[in-house]
C-alpha cells in the first residue's frame, strides 16, 4: 500500500502515455517520472527524508505535483498551507506541522518572508517555484539541477507511515492537522477509481486549488490507473468548457459555486461537454434546483459526494441521483454510517442527529493532538459534527453542520431548509442563510444572496417571496441581503463565518 510505486509503475509500462498538461506543456509518464527522480534526489540530498515535514505555500503549479510524487517515494511529509493565511497564522501553521523546508512560488513569496524571522527553518530550505531569482529565496531550478533522474532509493515505506498532513479551515477553533498516512491515500485511489468509474484512458481536469484535501478525491485514482491528469492554474469557466471540448475531458470535480457558473453559461451545451462521464460535486452541499438543472444539462453524469477530510464520506451515484435527488448518497463498500443523539445512541431512519461513520480512510488521528483526537475518533467512529438522518435505504439526507443550526426562540432552524427554497428564487443565482443575534429571538435567519449576469433583484419582495414558501414561521428570514460576490476560502467554499461577522454589526 505504498503510493509511491505508481509513477515508477506507469513510468515502466505506459511510458509515453501522457501523464499531466499544465501551461501548455505535456508530459508523458517517463517525463514526468524523471521530474519527481530528480526533486526526489534533491530533497534527500538535502536531508530531507523519511518523515521529515516540507510545507507548501504555492498556486497550482508543476513543482507541487513534482513534490506530491516525490514525497511518495521518498517518505518525505507534505504539509500544504492555504496561501489566504497571513504571515503570523502561516507561521504559527509551520511550527505547529515541524516543518523543515518550505515551497513556495512568486506570487506568496512575500507571505512567506513575513513569516520567516518567526521560524526555524534554515535559509537554504526555502524554496521558490520557477528559475527567477528573489532574495531569501532558492530557485526551484537551482535546487534540482544536479540531481540525477534515475530511480530513487527505496525509502522502506509501510502502510502506517503518514503522507500527508492537511490543515482544517479552522472554521470551528484553531486549524488542526489531519494526518493521511500511505494506506489512506491508497484507499482513495482503489474505492474512488471504482465509484467514479475511472480507468487507464480517462482524462481528469482539475482547476481549484490543488492544495486542498478535495483535490486528491481524482488525482489519487487517475494516477493509480495511470491516465491523463490536466490542472488549469485556477477556476475560470471559459477555460474549463474550452479544455472539456478540446481535450476530450472524462472527469472533472466541482464545488457548488463552479457548477452554477457551468449550468448558467451559454457554451454549456452538450455538444462541448459530450465527453464528461463523471461530473462530481464536493465541498459543499449542492441544492436540489442546481442539481436538477445539471442532470436536465447532462443527463446521467452526476455525482455528489459528502465527506470529511478526517476520513468519512458518502457518495450520491450517477444510477442512484435519479430516485434519491434529495440526499447525498450512501457509504461505499467498507465504510458503515450511524445517526446519532448527544449520548451516543444510535436513532432510527428519519431522525436528525449528529452523522458518525468508520471506514479504511479514516485520519489516525490530529497531529500532535491527542485531546482532540479523542473528541472525533470514540471507539474506531468519526463524531462529524454535522447534523442529517438516514432513510429506510440507508441513503443519507444532510441537515446542516452544528455550528451552522439557528436557535431563534428555542427551536432549532436548519439553514439548508431555507436555502432550498430561497435558491428558487427568479434570477438567484447562489444564496446563504445564517443567523445573526436578535435582542427578541435570540438568534433570527437572514439570507444573502448574489443573482445570476443581468439580474436585478429587490431584496425586500425576495423576503416576502422566501417567507411566503418557507413550511413553518420560525423559518422566515428577516431581510435579504444581496451581494456581488460570497466570501470564499482558497478551496471556493462560502464562509458563512465571514457573512455572519458582517451583517451582525
């Protein structure tokens, strides 16, 4: 269960299969695999091996994809830090990971040195993407240019030895370090090549941040089958239309607010898109109108998945969308899910509760923190944290997260119900319901909401039109706030956080 033999592997057998695009620049397997040799040599000749941590603060880019693979091989850790942190959070990140090398690129250089006199890490270990030179800084280039390509040694590697190590949001208190050893990741290529029907010919695009624990959801199963993987160096829906056309595209994950920009642009048709297979949406939960305009778009492509970077997950199937719209799939083989009270006990089918669930992919635990371990993992189950209920299938139904329920006059308010009504809206293209203190109810719905190019919409008769529909009173928003654009962390999830702070003063 060591990932690190994959490229060697289609390295030997699928040499000249193309193995990544970025940039206008392609690279076969044999190409690729010299790229990940050469850092490889690079990184143990500077003594950085087996368990040793190298963060990253870069875009997408070659040189982390060099890394990924080369870490693989070399048992080196790889601790990816989102680039919308500031230098004295980064810098807190960096100690907290042990980090020991840092790589960075251009565009984050001066978070980086921001960060630096509050560090550890010896001068020559920080490391910039590219060949340009900048001071403090070793060039990418530089840094490998003598090493060989041939093949690295073996690094002695077991299933038990930690991969990667990704940082929470922090969302809910201080971020903490989720730590994926080899056999997780080897999990995530053999379950997720198998639900998303990948194979040796598929052809994956990927154009949100790559730093992301979303993101290993289609790179670990494309290259475990050793197909063609394509990283767009940011979202831009133009450019995703045009390479799914172009490229003969198969695969392609989205969050939330990139399908709604897909299924509302003109070049979304099917004659561009006829090779997607798999159409995947993660991150957030997707509402029932957006799904349902997708599935009218591309009929049988979509998939939904709810998951944990701790390591639980649900997927919503292409065959099972049709029948169960609403809910967000069912567990994969291995995986068991169970609905649960504040005491632990197990409720029965259409009961809301706290979602728990065990399987192979499951995080052994938060690095250096045993505490918090302990308060997520109880007996092998997962405590998420997010609140749903399971139906007599054992389909489950997502509530909303814990954090996100509203109390307003003593009875719970779920978000997700309002948003499926505001979402309906004429001219809605994304909306957020959140709560915000209230001197009477305590707590009290607003809805903000951003409309689709060429719309206008009156926030007060959208209050009256959303308070009309919604099923109960106490689920009536208070006003409609609208927006150009939603507050989003680097992986393109909305921060009802942010929205919260904002209209609650």
């Amino acid at each position: 269960m060591n990932i690190g033999t994959l490229i060697p592997r289609h390295a030997r057998y699928r040499t000249s299969h193309t193995a990544m695009i970025f940039g206008g620049e392609r690279y076969n397997y044999g190409m690729f695999s010299e790229r990940v040799n050469r850092l490889g040599h690079a990184l143990l000749a500077a003594g950085i091996g087996k368990g040793q941590k190298v963060a990253t603060v870069v875009p997408n880019c070659m040189e982390l994809f060099d890394l990924y693979w080369a870490a693989a091989q070399t048992g080196a850790v790889v601790v990816p830090m989102s680039p919308l942190l500031q230098p004295k959070g980064l810098a807190g990140l960096l100690r907290d990971a042990d980090a020991e090398m840092v790589l960075t690129h251009p565009n984050y250089a001066a978070l980086v040195a921001g960060a630096r006199d509050q560090l550890d890490i010896p001068p020559d270990n920080y490391i910039i993407a590219g060949a340009q030179p900048l001071d403090g800084f070793r060039t990418y280039d530089d840094f490998v240019a003598t090493a060989p390509t041939t093949s690295l040694p073996d690094a002695g590697l077991s299933d038990d030895d930690v991969y990667n190590i990704i940082y929470s949001s922090g969302t809910t208190g201080d971020p903490k370090g989720i730590v994926h050893t080899h056999y997780v990741r080897a999990n995530y290529c053999t379950m997720f090549s198998q639900a998303f029907r990948f194979s040796p010919e598929s052809i994956v695009l990927h154009t949100g941040a790559a730093i992301f624990n979303g993101a290993f959801v289609t790179l670990m199963p494309i290259f475990y089958n050793g197909g063609t993987y394509i990283l767009h160096e940011a979202f831009d829906i133009d450019a995703v239309i045009a390479t799914i056309r172009d490229e003969s595209v198969t695969h392609i994950m989205m969050v939330p607010a990139q399908i709604i920009q897909l299924i509302n642009h003109p070049d979304a048709t099917e004659a561009n898109l006829r090779s997607l297979e798999c159409v995947l949406s993660l991150g957030a939960p997707l509402h029932l109108e957006h799904k349902k305009r997708f599935d009218e778009m591309l009929p049988g492509r979509f998939y939904e998945l709810y998951g944990l970077t701790e390591g639980f997950m649900t997927i919503l199937d292409k065959t099972d969308f049709p029948r169960k719209p609403e809910s967000v799939g069912a567990c994969p083989a291995f995986l068991e899910m169970r609905i649960c009270d504040d005491e632990g006990n197990d409720l029965p089918p259409g009961e809301v509760g706290e979602i728990v669930g065990r399987g192979p992919h499951l995080m052994p635990g938060y690095y250096k923190r045993p505490d918090l371990t302990a308060e997520a993992l109880k007996d092998g189950w997962l405590f998420s944290g997010d609140l749903g209920y399971m139906d007599e299938d054992g389909f489950l139904f997502l509530v909303d997260r814990k954090k996100d329920m509203i109390i307003s006059g003593g009875v719970n308010v779920y978000p997700r119900d309002i948003e499926e009504i505001a979402v309906g809206y004429p001219g809605v293209a994304e909306v957020a319901v959140f709560g915000i203190p209230d001197d009477k109810w305590g707590e009290t719905p607003i809805c903000a909401a951003t409309a689709k190019a060429g719309e206008l919409i009156d926030p007060v008769q959208m209050r009256d039109w959303i308070n009309t529909n919604v099923a109960a009173k106490f689920q009536r928003v208070s006003r409609v706030e609208i927006m150009d654009e939603f507050p989003r962390n680097a992986a393109g999830k909305t921060l009802k956080r942010a929205l919260r702070d904002r209209f609650s003063t």
